[in-house]
C-alpha cells in the first residue's frame, strides 16, 4: 500500500438508537499489490535542497578545475619562459637569444 492511497470517509451513525454520532473510518484507494518497491522512508531533505547542493558542488568543481586549469597553463608559461638560456623560444624573454 503507497502512503496517502486511502481516503478517509466521516459519516453519521446512530448511538443507542437515538443519538446521532459521528464515525471515521478509512478506506484504501488501492489494492495490495506486489510492485517489488522497499517500503516508503521519508527523505532526510527536501528535493530543493538536494538540487541546490548538487548545483553547489558541480559550481566548486567547475570552479577547482578552472583554477586547476589556470595553474597549470601559468606553470607551463614559466617553465618555457625560461632565465636565459632555455632555447625555448618563448619570444617574450630578454635573456633568450
């Protein structure tokens, strides 16, 4: 049974044969049904929350690779840029002929 498949009815009954009185029962929506589902836990957060963090950590690592990315390409810049005598031909260097 999936949680919320009922409906509850309210109806009025007779008490003694002459009072009113009301009387609550609930009702399944469903039958029983096999489905193979493990049964129902609630969640520990709310979708939204779960969506925000998810995008809050694709944004780090977009951000960390980025600036893995940028070190990277500045630590190349600077092992061909030489002290003088690289002949890496970085053009940019005084010290390389």
């Amino acid at each position: 049974m999936h949680e919320g498949a009922e409906v509850v009815l309210e109806c009025a009954v007779y008490e003694g044969d002459t009072r009113l009185v009301p009387q609550v029962t609930a009702a399944p929506l469903l039958t029983r049904r096999r489905h193979g589902l493990s049964g129902w836990q609630p969640s520990t957060t709310s979708f939204r929350e779960r969506v925000r963090e998810q995008q809050r950590l694709a944004r780090e690592m977009q951000a960390e690779r980025d600036r893995e990315r940028k070190e990277s390409r500045g630590s190349d810049t600077a092992a061909a840029g030489c002290g003088g005598d690289c002949g890496g031909g970085c053009g940019g260097c005084e010290g390389c002929g």
